[in-house]
C-alpha cells in the first residue's frame, strides 16, 4: 500500500521535511517513489502539487494524518477521514480549578 508522508531532510535542531510518497512498510528515510512537495515548519512554508497529490489519493495511497492537516490547511477538501481524533490533556490550570471546585461541592454537601 502507497502512503503519503513526511520525511525529515533537516540538519539537527533546524527540521525541514519533504513529502514523499512511498510504500507503507518502507522506512521513511529510505528511496522515495515521488517527491510531492516540502514542508518547513520553523519557516511555516507548505508547498505540494496538489493536483498530483489528489491525483495519487483516487488511485489508493493514504496520506498521513499529520499530512492529512496539512492537505487541509492548504484548501483539499475530503481531508477529514484520513486525520486521527487528537486526544488534547487538559492544562494544569484547569485541573486545579476542576479540584477545587470538586472540594468546594464537597464541603457545601
């Protein structure tokens, strides 16, 4: 199976991906079928032929949830099936508010 994904081209602490597709058990580093496009996210640049990329999408290759959002913010449509449901941990303000409100119900009981 194909699958569209990221793959870290950047020197260390300087993060620069291109997106590629590839077969689905194949590492990332390794050989690329396609090179689609790249991402820079200390830059927050996103460039990819689209057209290639829906064009890849109809014949069957998956693109990666964190591509998924990508594809999205760039305008595709459709992207929504392919995004995992991110679980967000509340910040731990809000646990301690959630606490001590629970305590306050607990001793007006």
């Amino acid at each position: 199976m194909l699958t569209i994904r990221l793959s870290r081209v950047g020197k260390k602490n300087h993060p620069q991906y291109r997106l590629v597709l590839q077969e689905k058990i194949k590492s990332p580093k390794g050989k690329a079928i396609k090179t689609l496009g790249y991402y820079h996210p200390l830059q927050k640049t996103f460039e990819c032929d689209v057209s290639l990329v829906e064009k890849y999408i109809k014949e069957g290759a998956k693109p990666s949830s964190t591509v998924a959002h990508l594809l999205q913010k760039k305008g595709m449509k459709g992207m929504e099936r392919y995004m995992d449901k991110m679980v967000m941990k509340p910040k731990k303000a809000d646990d301690q508010q959630e606490v001590e409100s629970n305590q306050t119900v607990a001793t007006a009981s």
